[in-house]
C-alpha cells in the first residue's frame, strides 16, 4: 500500500480565489513564553488562523451552489462521499484558460483504460499546479470543465470530482454555470488539489478526503489522500 498526498500547505497567506478572504496565520504564543503552574514551568506553541472555509485544499458542500431549501451543509454531507473509489484522467496536455469538452473527457478515460462507476470520484490533472502556481496566473489563467463535461461526469453516477485549480471551470461565467450545474446534478467538487501526476496512470485507487465538521459550512479544507495498492 502506498499513500500520496493530494494536498497542499496551508500556510500565511496561502493563494487563494480572490473571492474569499486571505489566509492569516500567526503565532498565538510560542516557546519563547515560558509559563508556570504551581511548581512546574514550561512552554507551548499555539497559532491563530483566520480562513474562509474554501482555504487550501478543500470540498465544496451543496449549500455553497445550491440555493435551494435544503441544500446540505458540509457537515451534512455523507463521510461516505469522501472515502470512494477513484480514477485520475490526464488532460495536462489542454492550453490555459481552455474549457474542456465531453470529446476531451471521452478521449482521457479511454487512453487511460479505466471506467466511471457510479459513486467514483474523478480527479483530473490539467498540471495547473506545475504550471501556475505560485505564479499570478494561478487564479486566473487555469484550464477547466466545461459546463457539459460537469453533466458528462455526473451522467455517470460520480460522487465528486477533483482539479488543481482554484475553481472547476475557466474564470467568468463559465466557473459560475459549472457551480450551479453541480448543484443542480447533486455532486460536488475539489479545488488545490495537488500531485495528480503522481496517480495518472495509476489505475483505481482509494480516494479519501474528509473534510472539517463546520456547522452550517459551505466547505472544507481537506486531507486529501490517493492510497495505491501497491
């Protein structure tokens, strides 16, 4: 067996989508503050972070797209949704900024020999990572889903899916219409997913990424984990 994290660092400042708020992470006290109770001194090392629940490596929950009553909340959302069986699709060869059509998608599973079965998660590797990040394109000039490629997955029973970039589809209306078409599939997704060139080619493997029990939340930060039997 062999594990590969799928996860970025979370750290100050972390790159974000500049629609939610930055990530802040400072240090509460550190070992530097030597503290004492009754006879005994010591030291400890906390820190404080303030985030939007869609930092880092992260879920969306339905509530997120989904305006309608009832839509799930993070915390509402089955654990079984995110310890699933799962394939990686290479597209990393698709230009910037490009929307990926269902011929692209169909063209990616059949190269890599595999099927979708339902309650699959999908994770597909545009290598926005190796191409963008840390760079200021990075939350702009991503390739992603086209709006019919979000209906061909969930056509075919997913649960979710999986992109490096910080969002599923290409910036604009695009991205917004692919939110909604989730919503409106009942599946979700995972943006600033990382190493998926690490499990191309890899087969079906195990796919865990459970997220943070937010009350009420619109996502979570995830430990996201390939685990290959290997």
């Amino acid at each position: 067996m062999k594990l590969i994290d799928l996860s970025r660092e979370l750290y100050h400042r972390t790159p974000t989508h500049p629609n939610h708020p930055p990530v802040i992470m400072t240090v509460w006290n550190d070992h530097s503050e030597i503290k004492q109770a009754g006879a005994t001194r010591f030291s400890s090392k906390a820190f404080a972070l303030s985030m939007s629940d869609h930092s880092g490596t992260h879920v969306d929950a339905p509530v997120h797209f989904d305006s309608r009553p009832g839509a799930r909340s993070i915390d509402q959302v089955p654990l079984e949704n995110f310890y699933t069986e799962a394939i990686c699709l290479d597209l990393s060869h698709v230009p910037l900024k490009h929307s990926v059509t269902v011929a692209e998608m169909e063209a990616a599973l059949k190269k890599s020999g595999q099927e979708i079965r339902k309650g699959d998660t999908v994770l597909i590797y545009m290598a926005v990572h190796d191409r963008l990040f840390g760079k200021p394109g990075y939350v702009t000039d991503f390739p992603g889903l086209s709006v019919e490629a979000v209906h061909w997955l969930a056509d075919r029973g997913i649960v979710s899916f999986g992109v490096e970039a910080v969002s599923p589809a290409t910036q604009g209306e695009n991205n917004y219409k692919a939110h909604l078409a989730c919503g409106e599939r009942g599946i979700t997704h995972m943006e600033c997913l990382c190493n998926l060139d690490k499990v191309v080619g890899k087969g079906r493997f195990r796919f865990i990424g459970f997220p943070l029990r937010f009350r009420g939340g619109s996502a979570s930060p995830i430990r996201a984990v390939a685990v290959l039997d290997e």
